[in-house]
C-alpha cells in the first residue's frame, strides 16, 4: 500500500459500516466526502444511494470519478453540511436512512503542504477548507493578543494560550507571519524543552483550524439537521479527533436518545492504530433515532461556548 492510500483511509471503516448497516433502495449521506472512502463502501456493500457533501472544492474531480463509476446511486453536493436541510429539499430526499461524518481535516488536507494545515511541513499559513474567508494569518497577523489567547485556550484546551499570544504579537510586530514552520518555531519557544510528549503546536493549531472554519457551529447545526431528516432506527456515525467535538457529539447523543441508553462509544482496534497512526485518537459515537418528535437543541444546552470575536 503507498503512503497516498494509507493517508487516506478512512478511520473506523468497518465499525461504521456495521453500525450503518447499509441495505437496497435505502439512502446515505456522507457530510464529509473527502477522497470517499466512507462513500465507496457504503455504495460496494448494496444496491442503495449515496448524496455526499463536501465544503471542500478540490474534492471535485474524485466526485466525477464516483459518478462515473456508480451512476445514479451518487451524486455531489458542493456545500457545508450546515446546510443538510436546503440540500434535502434540492433533492427532494425527505428521509434519510443513515449518516456519516468524519470531523476535522482530512488526512489529504494535511498532507498538502499548500494548504497549510501542518505544523510539520512549511507551507503558507490558510488552513481554510473551503479556500474562502479569512486565513490563519488574517487570524494571526492581525487578532488582538487576548482574544487570539481565548480562541487558543477554548478551542484547542491550552493552557499556555496566554505565553503563546503574547510570542506571536512580540514577533508579529517585527515581522508579518507568513508560514506554518515560522509559526510553529514561535509556539515551540513557549514551552519548556521538556515538555515535547508531542509537538507543542498541536493544540494551537487545532484551536486556529477549528476557529476560522467555524467548526464547532458546523457540527452542532449539521447535528440537529441530520437527526430532524432520520428516518426511525436510522443512525447517525460520527467519527471525531478531538475532545470538544467529541464533547459536543456525546451530548446531543444523550439529548435525543432514551435516557435509559447508554451513549455508544467505539475506539479504533490496536491493530488499526499500529497500521494507521492517524487513528489513535479517533472516536466513533452513534446517535440512534428512537423517538419520532425532535426539537431543535441550541449549543447552550450541549456543555459548549462560542467564543463571538
């Protein structure tokens, strides 16, 4: 297998799919297509229907491969899933009998370096998945040192934000901040040497990505959309990396299921992790519809704050 493929499969494929449980003449929507790895095996495992969206432009072309290999039973939605309910209408798909997402950056996301979403290759400071808005070094350039310390400690649990704002404005004054390992370097002089359990940029650059692609308001308005168009027993798959996507996920789940169900927890397999690293941190909640009325669950009630700057 090359380093291409293994970068982008997809996490927890056959615990999702069991979960699923895909059956003929039944339709699927996969809110973060990706390169489609969730999708391909959705479609080989019956005769059903796939409607997979992405906010993502350069997952175009792989979308035209999917339709031409699959036909009817696919088709592409270049959106946010934030708009779940406006792309159910488009295509007159009233209920839907399963879903998948798969939170945060795509491992092709990250492998490109142009993109700038690593810390761990030079690239120019974007992260934007939709390659529209503001930039991370709109973000760092330009943000007041306070609020870029909140946006760091709220969306990425740091707890040295402060030290780390305050470095970015000493340097940022000097010089424009311009790419990821010239801000890495200035996150890593933050720290003490001895605290390299893993790279000192991590959370921070969570915090930047998960902030200026508004992650958190994506997945708590996809949430509540995805659970409003679930046929009864469907189910709604959602992987995440991090603890305040998981936090929000386990949440809802609690929230609209029967309280004498336990929220369904399912950690990638120790073979897994060993063949594919980039598991290690992933969580699969599913989030079962046994209850026919639903109403609208607004992110106060889901243990989470928005930081509004």
């Amino acid at each position: 297998m090359t380093n291409k493929e293994l970068g982008h499969r997809p996490v927890l494929i056959e615990e999702v799919i069991e979960q699923l449980g895909p059956k003929d003449n039944e339709t699927y929507i996969d809110a973060t297509f990706g390169y489609g790895g969730y999708t391909e095996r959705i479609l080989q495992s019956c005769e059903c229907k796939v409607i997979a969206i992405d906010r993502d432009p350069t997952v175009k072309k792989q979308a035209e491969r999917f339709k031409k290999k699959f036909g009817s039973r696919f088709s592409f939605v270049h959106s946010k899933f934030s708009q779940i309910d406006k792309i159910s209408k488009e295509t007159k798909e009233k209920e839907i009998n399963g879903f998948v997402f798969d939170i945060g950056v795509s491992s092709m996301q990250l492998d490109d370096a142009n993109r700038g979403f690593s810390f761990m290759q030079d690239g120019p400071l974007d992260m934007r998945m939709s390659q529209d808005g503001q930039t991370a070094s709109d973000l760092i350039n330009k943000k007041d040192k306070d609020e870029l310390a909140d946006i760091i400690y709220h969306y990425g649990d740091e707890r040295n934000s402060r030290k780390i704002a305050r470095n970015i404005e000493k340097h940022r004054t000097q010089k424009k901040i311009e790419s990821t390992i010239e801000l890495a370097e200035i996150i890593k002089k933050s720290f003490p040497s001895k605290y390299y359990k893993k790279h000192p940029a991590t959370k921070t650059f969570q915090a930047i990505r998960i902030f200026i692609n508004n992650e958190i308001q994506e997945l708590h308005a996809g949430l509540n959309q995805a659970f409003n168009l679930l046929r009864a027993n469907g189910k709604i798959c959602v992987v995440t990396f991090h603890s305040i996507e998981d936090r929000l996920v386990k949440n809802f789940t609690n929230k609209v299921c029967l309280r004498n169900k336990k929220t369904k927890l399912i950690k990638p397999s120790s073979k897994e992790i060993l063949s594919n690293p980039r598991s290690r941190s992933a969580k699969l909640r599913v989030i079962k519809r046994e209850r026919l009325n639903f109403n609208y669950i607004p992110i106060s009630e889901l243990g989470l704050s928005l930081i509004h700057i």
